[in-house]
C-alpha cells in the first residue's frame, strides 16, 4: 500500500477459468486500501482497492 499509480497501471491481476483479466488504475493517486486477499474469490462490482 501507498505506492504511487498512474491512470491505466496495472493494479491486479484476477483469474478466471484459467484467463488472467487485468484490472487498470482508473485514475492516478496512491494506493490506501487493498480490500481482498490473493486467492480470493470476488464478485462483480467489488471494491478490490481505494486509490486516494
């Protein structure tokens, strides 16, 4: 947590039958909360990380 991302980073990486789906950095910030564990199973439209 609290590093520094630009719009359209790279922030996670999900997995999906056996497909990598990146998830981009909607806008730049720091990163100040990562809300899931790795090996998580997420729903669709959850909050993964807060960019402040």
């Amino acid at each position: 947590m609290g590093d520094a991302v630009q719009e359209g980073d790279v922030l996670i990486i999900l997995e999906s039958m056996k497909m990598e789906i990146p998830v981009e950095a909607p806008c730049a910030g720091r990163v100040s909360e990562i809300r899931v564990q790795e090996g998580a199973s997420v729903e669709e439209g959850a909050v993964l990380a807060v960019i402040a």
